[in-house]
C-alpha cells in the first residue's frame, strides 16, 4: 500500500470560513468560530490521519492588506510562513465575495504548487451564482482547480479529499498517528476563552484582548486552570468585567462549559482582567502572548 503526506496550507480573506472548513475536514473542532473577522490569530495545525494518508492542514489568519498594529504584522507572518512548507495550497473564496486576483497571494501564483480554490458558504447561494462564481475565479486562476463547497454543510468535502489526496506525495508520516495538533491544551482554552470574548463583547474590545493561562493544575477529578484576560485600556477592563462582575461571569461560565467539553474533564476556571498598554503595539508583550 502506498503511504502519501503532505502539508495543506487553507489561506484566503478574513471571514472566508477557514477555521470551519479546517474542523470539518479533519472532524475536530480546533479552530475557533466566531462571525467576526481576524478571528484566528495563529497558525494552527489540524492533522487528518488514515490508514494509506496523514495530511497536514495549516488554518491561518485571514489576509491583512494594511495591518493597523504590529500584533497584525505577526499575523501576516504567519501566513508567509506557510508559502514556505506547503504541498497542496487550498485557497478559500467566500460565494458573496467578488473573485479578484488581488486576492490571491503572489508567492502562491508564482510558487508552481498545486492550488486548490474552494468557494465556500454555497449553501447561502444559488446554482446560478454558484457557476457564475466557478466560471469567474477558473477566468482568474486558470492553473487551479475550482471546488464549490459548503464547509458547515459539509457538502462537497469528499470529493475535495480526494482530489487533496491526489496532490500529495509519497512519504512518511511527520506525526504521531494519533496526534490531532502540534498546540498544548493550554493553548486551546485560552483559544476557547478568547471566542467567548468575541461572542459576546461588541466593537474594539475583543480585537484588543489577548488570553494567557497562568495556571493548567490537572488532578485526578478536576483540571484548575487560571486565566489573565489582558486589554490596551483601563476603560476596557471595566467593559470586560461588566456591572457587578456580570459579563466576565457570564464569559467565565460558557468559556468553562466549552473547555469540560474539550478536556472531557471537570474545570474549575477563575479568570482575571489586567490591563498591558497598547500590547498589540508592544515587541516585548508580542513576544510573550507567542506573535513574535
């Protein structure tokens, strides 16, 4: 039996749906979802592992074209990193977005890899624009291969597994066969935490919040975890805490419920709010929050 890997790096605009196609296609919820955009910061491996086939998908933050802060830059340098590694590249277009090549990185067009474009949230649509959208993107990008797919439906990722599955080359396994991620479970709560604070804070604030675990204490019944919401402004710890410590409770308790789910464990979450100035500006705190 012939054993294929290989590295499938998911880029595309924010909001295109990376991290839902990433969790669909290797039937894990690691990448957070929330509606708003840059919701995904790092690069985040998910790894789908079969008998005759291990493929390493990379679901990135989507592409800044004028970062407004550094934390922005070092998510941009995060998506260059993956032109660098990549055997397959999926390119993730939204059905409602207008096709542009503007949209499509440079180094993908010129790298000579295999390039996979997927219109996503099809099921949004009709068949009409759907072989408008097919017809537009093949005029753009004539060297990919053009893919309508629903990623929350989860319609059409067979037939995009096969085809993935066909660019990839003759290898060996680059990690363990039961490992799903290269990230901590540290990593994933304060992830976890963080889309709890998109969902339910409005405008600035979750863009100017970052998530650090203190303490991860696992006991035999419990897991202890500590957690430091930090924010740019003294006017924002107070929007996060809420009237009487309400809205970072209500945070606390969803964020908890998701992480018992995740660890399959009982959690016993407290959670700080603190105040690091202007961060996403910050070298030092970039390098420490793990942007640099």
């Amino acid at each position: 039996m012939t054993f294929k890997s290989g590295f499938v790096n998911i880029i595309g605009r924010p909001n295109a749906g990376k991290s839902t196609l990433m969790n669909a296609l290797i039937g894990e919820r690691l990448s957070i979802i929330t509606p708003k955009a840059q919701t995904t910061r790092h690069r985040i491996i998910g790894i789908l592992n079969g008998d005759d086939h291990q493929i390493v998908f990379s679901d990135t933050p989507g592409i800044i074209k004028n970062p407004a802060y550094k934390l922005q830059e070092s998510m941009n340098q995060f998506i260059e990193g993956t032109f660098q590694d990549a055997d397959v590249f999926l390119f993730l277009a939204d059905i409602a977005q207008n096709p542009s090549l503007e949209d499509v990185p440079q180094q993908v067009l010129d790298s000579g890899i295999p390039i996979i474009l997927a219109i996503n949230k099809i099921d949004t649509s009709n068949q009409q624009v759907v072989e408008q959208r097919v017809t537009e993107w093949h005029k753009i990008i004539p060297t990919a291969e053009v893919y309508p797919v629903s990623a929350v439906a989860k319609f059409n990722l067979e037939s995009l597994l096969i085809r993935i599955k066909h660019h990839l080359k003759e290898g060996e396994r680059f990690y363990e066969k039961d490992q799903l991620t290269d990230r901590s479970e540290r990593f994933f709560v304060t992830e976890i935490i963080r889309e709890k604070i998109l969902l339910n804070y409005q405008k600035e604030i979750p863009y100017s919040v970052e998530v650090v675990v203190e303490e991860f204490k696992e006991e035999e019944k419990i897991v202890r975890i500590t957690a430091v919401i930090y924010v740019s402004r003294e006017s924002q710890k107070g929007i996060v805490i809420g009237h009487q410590g309400a809205a970072l409770k209500k945070t606390s308790t969803e964020a908890r419920i998701s992480i018992e789910a995740f660890l399959s464990k009982k959690v016993f979450l407290v959670m700080n709010v603190k105040v690091s100035k202007d961060w996403r500006d910050s070298d030092r705190q970039l390098k420490r929050f793990g942007y640099l």
